[in-house]
C-alpha cells in the first residue's frame, strides 16, 4: 500500500465556502508539523488562470494553505513562473501585474509573490536527476532554494497530455524557461523574419553566439543552437517560433522527469492539493471562459504527487463512469506521466485513500 492520499467530497456544485471549509478540513488531517518546520521559507506553487479564466483555484483557497503554513511557524511564498507563450504571463512585470488583478495580493492572500524564475523565466538551477530521458533538468531557482513545498493544483484535461493536475503543475509549472522549452520543443528556434526587427538583443544574450545577422534580420545557426530560450525570453517582438508538436507520450515522460527534478531534494518537506471543482477539458492556460466538463468532486492531499494524480483520475472516473482525462481527451492517454513517474521514483500508482467527512 502507498501512502495516503487525504479526501474530501464537495457537492456536485460547490460554492467558495464550502470549498474553503473542506480545504481546511484536509490540511487539518496532513500532519503539519512532518512536513514544515519552524522558520521553513515554504513555496506555495498556484496558478492564477489566463486573463479571461475564471475556474483557477481562488486566493481563498491559497488563504487557507498559507494560514496553515504559518501554523507551523513557516514563512509562506506564493510562486509561480513564466510563460513560453505570449500572453498576461510571459514575464515577472506581467504576470505579477495579471495575478493581482485577480485576487492573488498581499492583503487577500498573506503571502508575498515571488517569481521563481526571476524576470524574464531564465533564473534556474540545474537539478541532478536518475531519470531515463535526463540526467539532469532546468527547475526555477527560487522552488529550489525553498525549504518546503506546497503545490495548489486544478485538475484539467490538456490538450497534450490529457490531464493536466500536480504532475504537471510541478514539471511544467516549475521548469525554469529552458526547462519548458525541452519538455515542449523537438527541434531548434527560428527567427520569424517577418516580426523580426534585428534590434540585436536576442543576439547580445544569446550564450552559445548562435545567431547571426542574415539580410537585415535575425538568424539563428542550428549547428550552434543549444536549446536554451533565452532568444524567446528575451525577444520583445514574437520573433522566435519553435516546434511546438510534440508526441504526447514524450511530452509526459519529460514532464514527470521534471517534476522529480522539483521534489528530489525534498520529498518529506512537500504536500500536493489537487482541487478537483471547475473542471474543464483544457487548462486554465487559455484566454478564455471554460464550460464544466464535470461536476464537482472534491479536494484531495498527498505527500505523493504521482498518487494525488491516480487518485484525481480514480475518483473522477468512479463519480461519473470515467476518468477527467478520459472526459476531455478520449483519444490521449494520460497514464503515461503516471507510469513513468511510477518508474523514475517520482511516487507510485498505490496510494491508500482516507475518506473524511
């Protein structure tokens, strides 16, 4: 038997207070004092929806995590990191701006907001892993230096990887830029002439000196190209495109080798809330207001992420005769980041689950 994955059932259509009660119900039941110490700068990783998503985990949930932190004498952070697409996200300025506008401030939350990959998604620490893919992945540097972890994840279908819940809040939402870019890009950048204005600063930053001047504009050397993105963090026109399609199973694989690379220097200091309301079939990524594609479940913790997963899927699929992933994308299999996860010692599939009421 794995280790317990904590739950708690929400009416088919819950309202805040009720979700706020059985986030504290949960936390109650988690075992604080194991996971943060005293004076434990502790990273709450949340995600605060593109600029028109409005089913995201509110601040009043992040509220409860971080009164619950503080509880244990920790200095609570709420994190998050850049984009590679354009939109309300792709750097600090923006993304900090964006997050306020919807609730996530000092005075709402009791947290601060820290970035943690830095301005422009490019402050990073590569993370030594036993993965099979990599020996080694890009992480934000800030997620690194914390001493503990909570994860606030919204469970959602994808359009890449069917499920969208902790696993990938950990691998792509805490890869720094680079580390985005190699889970997502099977080939080298390339300079979009068209947008490009050769103002130069994709090739002043450029760390392998790649990229050249070609007829008036930007152009990057395949040969020399190291994958890194700074040219796509950097560039302030959309200049940079890259190939975004990647086969699912590949991508998952990569996603859980990253999200080891989060958790691999503190497995016990971690705590994974998957928020199982609001369901959609694509992620809160998207500019845009999303149709329910479920109802309602509830909320549910693990110090294990891989089994917060099977569980998010588990529950789903015995509430409503199939699974979240299944609901939203049939045709990809989401059990992929589960499996590999499984192998690479992320967490396991077995979890034992503990009912509260």
């Amino acid at each position: 038997m794995g280790k317990p994955v904590y739950f708690v059932a929400l009416p088919q259509a819950s309202d805040m207070e009720q979700r706020v009660r059985a986030t504290e119900r949960l936390l109650a039941s988690c075992g604080l004092e194991r996971i943060v110490a005293s004076n434990d700068r502790t990273a709450v990783k949340i995600h605060v929806g593109e600029k028109n998503n409005d089913t995201h985990v509110g601040p009043e949930i992040v509220k409860a995590v971080v009164d619950w932190v503080r509880k244990a004498g920790g200095s609570p952070f709420l994190t998050e990191t850049s984009t590679l697409y354009k939109g309300a996200r792709a750097n600090a300025v923006d993304h900090l701006t964006h997050a306020f506008s919807h609730g996530f401030s000092y005075e709402k939350v009791g947290a601060p907001f820290i970035m943690a990959d830095g301005l422009s998604g490019n402050t990073e620490i590569e993370v030594p892993i036993p993965g099979l893919l990599f020996d080694k992945v890009a992480i934000a540097r800030e997620v690194v230096f914390a001493d503990s972890l909570v994860a606030v994840s919204h469970p959602t279908g994808h359009v890449n990887t069917a499920l969208g819940a902790c696993i990938k809040t950990l691998g792509m939402g805490l890869a720094s830029r680079m580390g985005k870019l190699r889970q997502h890009s099977s080939m080298k950048p390339e300079v979009k002439a068209r947008t490009c204005t050769f103002c130069r600063k994709c090739q002043k930053w450029c760390p392998a000196e790649a990229i050249v001047e070609r007829e008036g504009k930007a152009f990057i050397l395949g040969q020399k190209c190291i994958g890194c993105g700074e040219c796509l963090a950097v560039c302030r026109f959309d200049a940079i495109k890259y190939n975004w399609g990647v086969e699912s199973a590949d991508l998952q694989k990569k996603m859980a080798e990253h999200a080891l690379g989060v958790i691999i220097d503190k497995r016990d200091k971690c705590l994974f809330v998957n928020c199982l309301f609001d369901m959609t079939k694509d992620c809160d990524c998207l500019n845009l207001k999303q149709q329910r594609c479920q109802p309602d479940v509830g909320i549910l913790a693990s110090q294990d992420p891989v089994a917060a997963d099977q569980a998010t899927l588990d529950l789903t699929r015995e509430r409503f005769g199939r699974s979240l992933a299944e609901a939203g994308w049939p045709e990809l299999d989401a059990t992929v980041q589960l499996e590999h996860g499984e192998k690479i010692g992320l967490g396991s599939r077995s979890y034992e689950l503990k009912r509260l009421e």
